[in-house]
C-alpha cells in the first residue's frame, strides 16, 4: 500500500523513477578503524538506518551521531546532487521512500546492534584479525549470512552492480543492510539541472526568510520605516501566494476529476464552432449549483477533461477583468449575488496561461439556477458528475438535507 502511494504521488509531481543503483559508484560501510568511520568524498550522501535519522551529504554532520547507523553513497555527479538527496529524503515523501525500504526488509537494524558491540566483535572474532580480508562471496555468507552473498558475487560484474566497500579492514562494521535489494530499490527525483535549480530556489528562500527576520527586528528598532516594510511585504506576500495557488492548482490537475473537481475547457466558448454557447455557460454554472447543494467543491476553467492546461486566451475577451466581470454577471443573474459569498474566485498562472480556479462552499439552503426569468433547475453532485433533480426526488433531497438532519 505504501509503495502504491509513493507511485501515485511521483506520478503527480512528475518524478522520474530511477534504481538507486543508476545514481551511485560506490556503497561503503562504516569502518571502525576509521576515527571518522568513513573516508570523506566528493558528492556523497550519508543514508541513515533509521527513519527517525536524516541523511546528510556532509561527514562533518555525523560527529555528533552514531556513524555505524549511516552507511555511504558515493553518487555519479552526472545523474544526482548529493546535496539534493540529502534535502529530499528528509521531506515528507523522501521519508515514505525509506519507510517502503524498511517495510521491504532492505535495512534492518536491530536496537540492540551498538558500534561498541561491532567493535567488541572485530577484536575478538580470529577471522576479522589485523589486516584480514574477505575475497570470497563463501566467507561472507558464513559470517553474515545470504543477504551479503548477491552483493560480493555481483562486484565487479558489467550489469551495472554497485561496488561495495569498507569491509575488507573489518567485516564486523557491516551494518545489517540487504545492500543489493536497496540499491535496486526504485527513487523518484528530477534530472540534474532541476535538482540544482530547485537548490539554487531553496538558497533564495533562505536569503528572503533571513532579510525577513532582519524586517522583523527592524519594526521595533525603526517605527518610521513602518509603511516602506509593510509595501515590501506585502509585495512579497502576494508573490508567495500566487506561487503556492499554482502549485495546488497544478496538484489538483494531476489527481483528476472527482465528485468535488471538475475541470471545463473554456467559461462560454464553443471550441467546434470558435463562438459563445449558452450550454457551454450552463454547464459551467449548473456545476457550480451543484458544489453549493451538495458538499463544495473545486472547478477548473480552462482546462480540458483529460487534464490539459487551455487557458481562457480563447474566450474571445479583451482582457482579463472583462473575463473576469462576465463571470461575476453569470453569477449575479442565474444563482444570485445572495450566494457570492460562498463562492471565491480567482485567475491563477499555470503553464504559461491563465485558468479560472472557482472554489465553492456548501449552503445552508437550497440553491436554484434561474436559466431565464420562469424556469428553476436544483443540481446536486453524484460521484464526478453533476445531476438534476426533480418533482418528489427533488421534494425528498431538500427535505433530508436542509430542512432534516443534514447528512445525505
């Protein structure tokens, strides 16, 4: 189940799947004979044993850790950014990775496995003396069992094996990982040039957080500058937001419709015939009616039913606040401007393009569309689609749900 989620929300961000072992050189263990238990390298990531750990992509970080709990990825500078990984397993699905990887038995590490026992180990164990080594795939697997044997049969072997090193000095450092297993385990990342510009972003977050707190102290400090701070962050508030609605706009794209999405491909246009359809606007609002009646929900114009990102450029309006006023007509003569309040509105940048992200609440009361001056039409949602009701079902949803206890 954890495995399906993880591809689901990959699948969502656009994440490529890749083997662990297309992204790494070498896979090292710790060495106790090492002060540091590792040798320090370019573009390495250190991969903790426990989830409750993080990665880290520098040695320096595991001074004050355990380093028999880490073992180390020496990673291809053409395919990953050690720094990127370490940032990306410590995120909330970077986490979920490692706790498929855990679930699949890939890395056990027992409680009771402690760097001073392994050391214990080596100096007693006659086979891990001073200077000895392991050639053969048969004497690992006599002291560490099965799970080392795929790994040392398949060094140096042309089918793209990851190296395993460190346990020639002392086998007993070997953490218990099934190496082979995990580096063949899949992980979602971006390309390269994407994991540097996400970086690069990430170290423009830090800067504005930081010149942030220096706007803070400066309130304090500095009364007269007030109004020239209050302009800049409000400057960069809106940025902010305008970034975030895009992502989630961009996010609810990716899961599809549902019976609280929808998306619609243009406000009034007919795409077969390049002019304004009343039944493109009724479809439009009649969903918009039946978010109101039943639960909410989320309506995406400018967007095709296979999730294509159109825009609104083809709706034939000058600009952007006559689009957006013929919307508001729409409202204000076929649901009523009694109900605007329960529906928020906005154009958001996705792709390139503008797309017309509608957020409607439940009410509290029925909810008609007036097509014309006589005519009344309840809309209720049914799953991803939008349903009419009438005469005694119409009577007997109304009476359930507004006039009863609520729930359908």
């Amino acid at each position: 189940m954890v495995e399906k989620e993880i591809d689901s929300l990959c699948n969502q961000y656009g994440l490529r799947a890749t083997n662990l072992s297309e992204l790494t050189l070498d896979i090292n263990f710790p060495d106790p004979l090492l002060e540091s238990r590792f040798r320090e390298l370019e573009n390495t990531l250190y991969l903790p044993l426990s989830d409750g750990v993080n990665a880290v992509s520098s040695l320096s970080f595991l001074a004050e850790a355990e380093p028999s709990a880490y073992i180390q990825l020496v990673l291809d500078p053409e395919k990953a950014s050690a720094e990127y990984l370490e940032d990306f397993l410590n995120n909330p699905l970077g986490r979920k990775i490692r706790k498929a990887w855990e679930a699949r038995g890939f890395i056990r590490r027992p409680d009771s496995l402690s760097e001073e026992k392994l050391l214990e180990d080596a100096v007693s164990d006659e086979t891990c003396a001073e200077g000895a080594s392991f050639s053969s795939a048969s004497s690992v697997a006599e002291v560490y069992g099965e799970v080392y044997s795929d790994v040392f049969e398949g060094e140096g072997d042309s089918s793209g094996a990851v190296a395993v090193s460190g346990a020639g000095d002392s086998l007993a450092a070997l953490p218990p990982v099934d190496i082979n297993s995990l580096s063949h385990s899949r992980l979602y990342l971006p390309d390269l040039q994407t994991q540097k510009e996400v970086l690069k972003v990430k170290g423009l977050i830090k800067e504005l957080m930081d010149q942030l707190r220096v706007f803070e102290c400066r309130l304090s400090t500095y009364p007269k500058d007030l109004a020239h701070i209050e302009e800049k962050i409000v400057h960069i508030r809106e940025a902010v937001q305008l970034a975030n609605d895009s992502d989630y706009v961009l996010e609810l794209i990716r899961r599809g419709e549902s019976k609280k999405l929808e998306f619609k491909s243009t406000l009034r246009m007919n795409l077969m015939s390049g002019k304004p359809d009343w039944n493109i606007e009724h479809a439009v609002l009649k969903t918009i009616v039946a978010y109101l009646n039943t639960d909410g929900g989320v309506l995406l114009v400018g967007v095709s039913n296979d999730g294509e990102v159109l825009g609104i450029e083809n709706e034939g309006f000058p600009n952007e606040d006559k689009f957006l006023l013929h919307f508001k007509q729409l409202i204000k003569q076929h649901i009523g401007l009694d109900y605007a309040p329960l529906i928020e509105y906005s154009l958001v940048p996705v792709g390139g393009k503008k797309i017309l992200e509608v957020d409607c609440r439940k009410s509290d009361e029925a909810v008609f569309m007036t097509p014309n001056k006589k005519d009344e039409e309840f809309y209720i949602r049914i799953g991803p689609s939008s349903e009419r009701l009438t005469g005694s079902k119409l009577i007997e949803y109304v009476s359930r749900w507004y006039n009863g206890n609520g729930q359908q």
